[in-house]
C-alpha cells in the first residue's frame, strides 16, 4: 500500500492528488493508495481518500505503508523517516496559490540533496520518482534531537560543577 499525505493546510493540493489518480489509472502505480486529504476535496473510486485522521491513524498507514508520497511538510517528512519509509515529496507552490510561499521546495531540495528522500519540483516528476523508488536506498535519518540534548546536560552538569565549588 502507497500512504499519501496531503498534510492539513487549509489550502488544496489537488494537482498532486489528480496526479495520483491518473498514474493509478495508467498503471504507474500498481498497489492501493491511502490519501490522507486534509482541507483538498476530491471522490475517487480508484483511490482510497479520507479527509481527516487520527495520529493513531496515521501512524497505522505510515508504518504499514511501502512508500510515503507526500507535500514538503517537515513534520510528515520527519515522522517517515523516523520509520525508515522510502519518501517522495512534492512541495505546495505558492504560485498555485496553495501555499504563501516557497519554503516546501528549499526543504524538499534540502533532504533531497542528503539523499533522505526523493524530491520533485513539480507534480510532474513523480512518475519518474516512483519509478526509481524500488532500488531508492534512502540514508538513514539521524536526529539532531539526540546532539541537543547531549549539549544541554553538559551545560548543565557545567554549571552544576560551577555552583557546587562556589558553595562548597
């Protein structure tokens, strides 16, 4: 099963669901599709579209899933790489009115150019993504979480150091 996040912007991104709908349609994409919409409208009987779900829910088809197609949301982006998901991402465009600006793109390029997932432009790069995604071997996702907080307990223990030999 593919997993297909559209995040929960208030603004559509039907470009890239009708994109998936057509490659379901001409066979691109052979297995079933979850679409997780958010505020895009859109009915399919190919295609399975829920509008909104739980984090539990999401969790479900993202840990199940075999590849995430997704917008530039860092977040959705993070949470499958936390599972090792194969990823390929398509950012919202504010010339499409469907964000108010770019930035999808610049993370999109950026997790890209580190080889963490496949990134497109534009929606019409996915076909060739989906293509390459079989033999994609993504890098593994290290969390600067871990670097910051071993920053911090050192800060700490610092200063801990440094108020114990004044008061002691």
């Amino acid at each position: 099963m593919i997993f297909v996040s559209l995040g929960t912007q208030d603004k559509s991104f039907i470009r890239l669901v009708e994109k998936i709908e057509e490659l379901k349609n001409n066979n691109v994409i052979k297995e079933d599709v979850i679409v997780q919409l958010g505020s895009t409208k859109y009915k399919s009987e190919n295609i399975k579209c829920i509008d909104f779900m739980s984090m539990e829910e999401f969790d479900k088809y993202l840990q199940n899933c075999s590849y995430l197609i997704t917008h530039g949301g860092v977040g959705t982006i993070l949470s499958a790489l936390k599972y090792n998901k194969k990823i390929i991402a398509i950012p919202r465009l504010a010339k499409y009115n469907e964000h108010v600006n770019d930035h999808q793109l610049e993370l999109i390029e950026a997790f890209s150019l580190d080889n963490y997932i496949l990134g497109c432009k534009e929606v019409e790069d996915l076909e060739e993504n989906i293509k390459k995604i079989s033999k994609f071997k993504p890098k593994v996702y290290k969390s600067n979480q871990d670097n910051f907080i071993k920053l911090i307990k050192r800060l700490i223990e610092d200063e801990w150091k440094y108020i114990t030999r004044i008061w002691y």
